[in-house]
C-alpha cells in the first residue's frame, strides 16, 4: 500500500501551534498585573511611610508644644498661688520654701519656654510667644518688687501690689499663654487632619490601583478560562478528527463500528466494512509534489461521503487509506452497490493544479457477522481483501475469505524470511543472454536476481521484488548484486570475452536514491570494469514521475562512461515525443508486442515503427521474450538485431553461462531449423 507523506496541518490545528499572538497576549496580561501589584505596593508603602511621619509629626512635635505650653501655664499660675499666699505666711521656713517653690517654678517656665523656641513655630505661634516674652519681662520686676516687700514686713504694701499690678499682668502672660496653647492645639489638628487627608489618598489609590490589578487579574483569567476551554475542544476534536479532511479517525471510526455492530447484531442486519487504498497514489506526490497529494485526498474523501447514506460512516486512517461502514442491510448485494458507486467516483477525473488527473482504488470488503463479529477483526479481513485486490490488478474490489489470512500469514513469513535471506546471503544472480542476430554470439547478459529459500527452492523476483521495494530494502541489495554483477563481468573479461556487456535493472527507489551516483563509481572500481560495459535498464515510470529531474539523474550517469536502457517500452505512460528527451542508449521492446507479432500485423507496425525511430535517434534495440522460432524470425526479418528470452536461453548461473560465451547460435536461426519447436542451448 502507498501512503502519502505527513498530513499537512489544518487550519485548526495551526492556530492552536502558532504560539506568537495567544502567548505573547498571556504574558502581556501577566507582566502586566505583576507590575501593577508591584507598583500598588510600592504606592501604598509610599503613602504609608508619608502617613507615619505625619503621624510622627503630630505626636512628636505637636503634643509636646502642648506639654510645654501647659508647663508653662501651670508653672506661671502656681508661681501667682505663691505670690497670693507670701503675705498671709509669717514662718520665716515656711515663707523660704514658699520662695523655693516661686523660683523653681520660674526655672521650669524658663526651661519649657526654651524648649519650646528650639521647636518649629508657626508665625502665630511664634508671635504668641514673643508677646508671653513681653509681658513676663514686665511681670517678673514687679514680682521680685512684691518678695522684697514681704521680706520687709511690708505686708500692706506688698498686698496693694500683688493685687493692683502683679496679679493683673500675670493674668495678661497666662493668657499669653492660653491662647499660644489654644494655637499650637488648633496646628496639632490641623496636622492630624492633613495627615488623615494624606492617609484616605493612600488609600484611595491603593483602592483604585488594587481594584484595576483585579480587574486585569480577572481579565486574564477569563481570557484563560476560555482559550483553555477552546484548546481543550479543539484537542478533543482533534482527536477523533482526520486534520486533512475533517473526516472521523481511526479512534472515532471504531467506537461508531462498534456502535453499527450492537445495532445490527440486535436487528439481525447485516455491516460491510470496506477498506479503501488508492491506487498508485505515490505517484502523484512524487511527480506534483504532497499539496496536490493532499488535494486529491480530500476530493476523495468529499466523493466518498457522498456515495453513502447520512448515517453510514467514511474514516480516513492514514496516507491514502479510507474505511467506509455500510449499516443495516439485509443483503450482501446493497453493499457491493455501495462499493460500485465509489469505484465509479474514484475513477472519475480529478481537476488539481491547474491539471486533469485520473485516479482509482482497490477495495476490500469484510461482512458482519459472515466475516466476523468484532471491529478489529473486520477491519483487519477487510485490509486483507484490499490487498489481494490490489495484487490482482487494482481498480476492483475483493470479498473476504478466509482463506486470504492463511495466503496474508504466507506472505508475512515470507517477509520475514526475506529479512533473514539478506543476512544469510540467500539472493544471488542468474544471467539470461542477449544474443546479436548478425554475429550469432552473445552480446551482453541481464542480471536477474533470485532467491534461494530454505524450504521453497529458487524463487524468481515476482515472488519477492515488491516486498524490497516496499521495505525499502530494495537500494542496499540493489548496490549489493551491482557490485556482484560488475565484479562478474569483469571476470569474463580477464577470460578473454572483453566485447560482453552486463545489463542491471534499477528500481526507482534506486535510482532516486542519493547513493545510486556514488554506489555505480564504487562497483566499477572495484571491480575493474570498464564503465562502457556496464547498462542500466530503467522503466518509464521513472521518467514520467519527474522528467526534468529524470534526465539529469540520467546524464550523471552516462557521464561516468556507462548506457542506459529502458526495459518494457510502449507499456508505460510516456509518448514517442519525449523520447527525443530521455538520453538513454538502448530501448527493449517488451514481451508483448512480441507474443503475436507472427500473427498481429498491428504488432508488426508498431515494432516496425519502434526499429525506425530508434534508427534515427541512434539508439539499440532488444526484443524480449523471445519463446518461439517463428518470433525469432519476424523480428529478424523486420530488422531487430539483438534479442534474449526462453527460446535463447531461461536465466541461469554464471558457471552454466560460461559454455554459452563460444557458443554460435547463427546454425539456431537459419531457416532449415524452422521446423524445430525449441532451439535453446540451455
């Protein structure tokens, strides 16, 4: 089976691996609150340490203000009790401590009152306290003229004084100093205001800034809430979603299998289970590259789903592969028009790149509960029946039987033996002659590849060939039996047979292969062979998958010195106007314009021109398949003059090959042996 390259990515599935926008948009979103939740921090930290200090401010210079304010008040009114008091006292003791007491209360007004210049004054303030200053300088003289009195015994006069002039301007510095107080309170509350103003518009900003951090916060965790959402419906549909073509996959295709099974197995219905593989599809990437492959899946797919009813399934498994589920029939003969319909719409023209293309499929066909009554089993009979009916020629379908697993479990061993046989040495060559018709001596030989198996014996290349080229091993035992070939070859030579050519098929994943150039330089130095003795025979499709690229792989090649032949020619896709293209050496007519050329005059014409362009574009001829003397001798007769086949020769070992180098075949190909059925040597 051929498979496409890797699925191109849907649209869906591009937005969720394109990561630019949606990521870029996330960490926007975050950095974007993590810096805002920084700089509220940083604000309200700010705020605060403004708010301490104003706080700090009120506590530390407004309170005390306050404090000696008062101690000034209390101070210069208990120094007025002592004043009142002196005169009634007549204890010389009692009268010094009263005395004590009036000094030390002046000495605590003093030190207050200079504490409280050294603090910061508003102008009021400080225009209170110059006028306090004022009035003490006036009261404190008429004070210490009340004590000199008393101290006299002036009792009387001390008394008229006190009460006409000490007592009034003390009054006037304590009011002084009330109304200083009642300031420096005002100042306090004014601070304490402005520092509750300065805290709210912390707050306030805090609020505003933390409130926009949320509101971007929840923002973002929306936008996340629902672009995970979206990537969550978008993986889940991904996963039982073929991206290509938007059809179910494998997994969602089994689990509604299983779904059509319970309800047929419960209505006694029949399901058919078809398993679809396109037919060369490889060709089609190879030659126009995987996005017109793609293209072509998915006009398949839409034809598909349109050749089935609403509630039937269609499933893209991979690569070129398709399952269709055709529920609740009561006869086999439903699904098998099913199955007509979509070979008829596969086969249909296809229009993509600008170019018409043809396309067709092979189908396998499985029934429950005939063929089984699990999914998995189905599934896997009717990939078993798609292969079979691609191996009998492709574009048709293939009912199941169940003797198709015993032939898929021969070919699996045989795969694996394969394996082995390339470790044990088990493929080696045989050598099928090309004689010259002229000479009547061997002209070259072709290498054919055979496989000895340990229980099955010699196995031809049908058997094998395409299970190397689908493992890929075809390129390592290619460069192998190359080397073998040349290093056989020039054997023959050192014998004295230096005019005999070897012929190599190439495959086209060898010649594709980035090794062919180096491992053909390789083989030929190894072995010493003259590269003009060594012929590489192609086949067309080569040169149709990439024709530009086809030549130049061609003329690498010839100019390390050896021919290119193409093997089969007129059974493949390119036309005698790009013959003139390819720069090859040899063409060989294949097998069956020669099977009838002895009685199909179209086969006749169609050598005849064949002979006549390769005369003029000075190119070789082989006819093979050579079975016959009558063959043999129409082809002489048009001209051919080198041909190989049974009737010269079947493949055979380079030890039975040498007899064959003297040999003279011209007594063979002489009209008197006509009669004679079968003229090989070996």
């Amino acid at each position: 089976m051929q498979h496409t390259g890797p699925d191109k990515i849907s649209p869906a599935m591009r937005r969720l691996v394109r990561p630019a926008a949606w990521k870029i948009a996330l960490l926007a979103g975050f950095v974007t609150q993590l810096l805002l939740l920084i700089f509220v921090t940083a604000i309200g930290l700010q705020q605060l340490e403004v708010a301490t200090d104003k706080l700090n401010q009120v506590v530390d210079i407004h309170m005390r203000k306050q404090i000696l304010t008062t101690t000034m008040v209390v101070n210069a009114r208990e120094r007025i009790i002592v004043i009142l008091t002196l005169p009634k006292i007549s204890d010389p003791v009692e009268r010094d401590n009263l005395l004590n007491q009036f000094s030390d209360n002046g000495s605590a007004f003093a030190t207050a009152r200079q504490a409280l210049l050294k603090m910061p004054l508003s102008t009021r303030e400080q225009g209170l306290l110059t006028r306090q200053g004022q009035l003490t300088g006036i009261a404190q003289p008429i004070q210490l003229q009340v004590i000199d009195l008393i101290s006299a015994d002036f009792t009387a006069a001390a008394e008229e004084l006190i009460l006409t002039k000490a007592i009034p301007m003390q009054n006037e510095v304590v009011s002084a100093l009330s109304q200083l107080d009642a300031e420096a309170q005002k100042v306090a509350r004014e601070a304490s205001g402005k520092a509750r103003e300065d805290h709210l518009r912390a707050r306030q900003w805090m609020f505003l800034l933390s409130g926009t951090a949320l509101f971007i916060g929840f923002f973002v965790a929306v936008f996340v809430f629902l672009y995970a959402s979206r990537v969550d419906r978008e993986r889940e549909r991904l996963s039982t979603e073929d991206p290509l073509t938007g059809l179910p996959n494998r997994m969602l295709f089994m689990d509604r299998l299983e779904q059509s099974l319970m309800r047929a197995e419960r209505h006694q219905t029949l399901v058919g289970v078809m398993f679809i593989d396109l037919d060369r599809f490889k060709r089609v990437n190879d030659t126009l590259g995987h996005a017109s492959g793609d293209k072509l899946i998915c006009e398949v797919a839409k034809r598909l789903r349109a050749t089935i009813r609403a509630e039937d399934i269609v499933a893209r498994l991979g690569g070129d592969e398709f399952v269709v589920v055709v529920g609740d029939v009561t006869a086999i003969k439903h699904i098998l028009q099913v199955v007509e319909k979509m070979l008829a719409a596969v086969e249909a023209p296809y229009q993509i790149a600008g170019r018409e293309l043809f396309s067709s499929c092979s189908i396998g066909i499985s029934v429950f509960p005939h063929d089984g009554d699990d999914s998995g089993d189905l599934l896997k009979h009717a990939d078993t029946a798609m292969y079979h009916a691609k191996s009998s020629g492709r574009n048709r379908f293939q009912l199941y039987d169940p003797a198709m697993n015993a032939m898929a479990e021969e070919r699996l061993q045989l795969e694996t033996d394969l394996h082995y046989a390339l470790e044990r040495n088990e493929l080696f060559l045989h050598y099928q002659p090309q004689v010259n018709l002229n000479t009547g001596r061997l002209h070259a030989v072709e290498a054919l590849v055979r496989w000895s198996h340990p229980q099955k014996g010699l196995l031809s290349p049908a058997v094998f060939l395409e299970m190397l080229e689908e493992t890929g091993q075809i390129v390592s035992v290619g460069r192998k039996l190359l080397e073998t070939a040349c290093h056989q070859t020039a054997g023959w030579h050192a014998a004295g047979y230096t005019h005999l050519e070897i012929a190599v098929n190439v495959s086209s994943k060898e010649f594709w292969h980035e090794g062919l150039i180096p491992g053909v330089q390789n083989a030929l130095a190894q072995s010493g062979l003259p590269p003009h003795a060594l012929q590489l025979e192609l086949t067309e499709g080569i040169f149709m998958e990439n024709m530009d690229a086809a030549v130049k792989r061609v003329h690498e090649l010839k100019a390390l010195g050896i021919s290119v032949s193409v093997d089969d020619f007129g059974t493949g896709f390119s036309s005698l106007a790009h013959l003139k293209r390819f720069p090859i050496d040899v063409l060989k007519i294949d097998r069956y314009f020669v099977k009838d050329v002895q009685h199909d005059p179209v086969n006749v014409a169609l050598i005849r021109s064949i002979l006549s362009l390769s005369q003029d574009l000075k190119l070789e001829n082989v006819a093979e398949g050579i079975e016959t003397q009558e063959q043999l001798a129409c082809l002489h007769k048009l001209g051919c003059k080198i041909v190989q086949g049974y009737f010269i020769s079947r493949p055979v070992p380079a030890e039975q090959l040498t007899t064959l180098l003297d040999h003279d075949w011209l007594p063979a190909f002489s009209p008197a042996q006509h009669a004679h059925p079968k003229l090989t040597v070996i």
